[in-house]
C-alpha cells in the first residue's frame, strides 16, 4: 500500500508532467482551479490549486474533503502513483469506478485531454 509520501510524491510528478505538456494537455492544464484528492485507503486529502499549469498543493488533513473544490479526485493510493508512474489508464480506472472525478461540465470537457493520457 502507498504511503502518504508516495501519494504526495506522485501528486507532484503529476504536477511536473504538466507542466511540461504541449498542447490540449497543456492548455487543460492551465485552468485555474480548486482541487482536492482524497486517497481513500489512507483516509488523507491533499488540498490546493490547478493553476498556471501545476498542481500546487497547500494543504494534507486526515478524512475526507473539508471543503467542495472545484475538481475533486478520489481514488487509492495505489492507483495514484500506478497512474503517474503510467502503470495504469486514467480513462480506464474513471469508467470502471476505481478513480472517482468530480468538476463541473465545462471544467470537463476542458480537461478531456488530460483524461486521455
């Protein structure tokens, strides 16, 4: 199982391949944007922001979202570093309920780039 320091580890390489992205990737990327990712194993949520192409976290807390952010990510710990490390498909893990995503319609279909990587 990973550890809260492999999840925020994998939260910023994630942020770092973004940040390096071309594109609709990069573009989708450039939201400026609340977001939570809660890793449901560990019962931990890392808080921040979707801003000038980076992943920017500003806050970890034990449980669930404090607080409704504007893209919210829920998945295991073990999913999440699979998924940066390229181990798993992101669209695959969201359509078979193993990554929840929560946004609204239009963050959505701004971020589909990203959800085909």
């Amino acid at each position: 199982m990973a550890t809260k320091e492999e999840c925020r580890s994998a939260l910023d390489t994630l942020s770092g391949n973004l940040a390096g992205a071309d594109g609709d990737v990069r573009g989708a990327a450039a939201l400026d944007r609340s977001l939570s990712c809660h890793i449901r194993d560990l019962d931990v949520t890392f808080t921040g922001r979707l801003t000038d192409g980076r992943i920017h976290v500003l806050d970890t807390f034990e449980g669930p979202p404090r607080e409704k952010a504007q893209i919210r990510l829920a998945m295991t710990g073990d999913d999440l570093v699979a998924m940066v490390n390229g181990e798993l498909n992101f669209t695959k893990a969201w359509g078979s309920g193993r990554v929840r995503l929560e946004a609204g319609f239009r963050d959505l279909l701004t971020l589909r780039s990203l959800l085909r990587s």
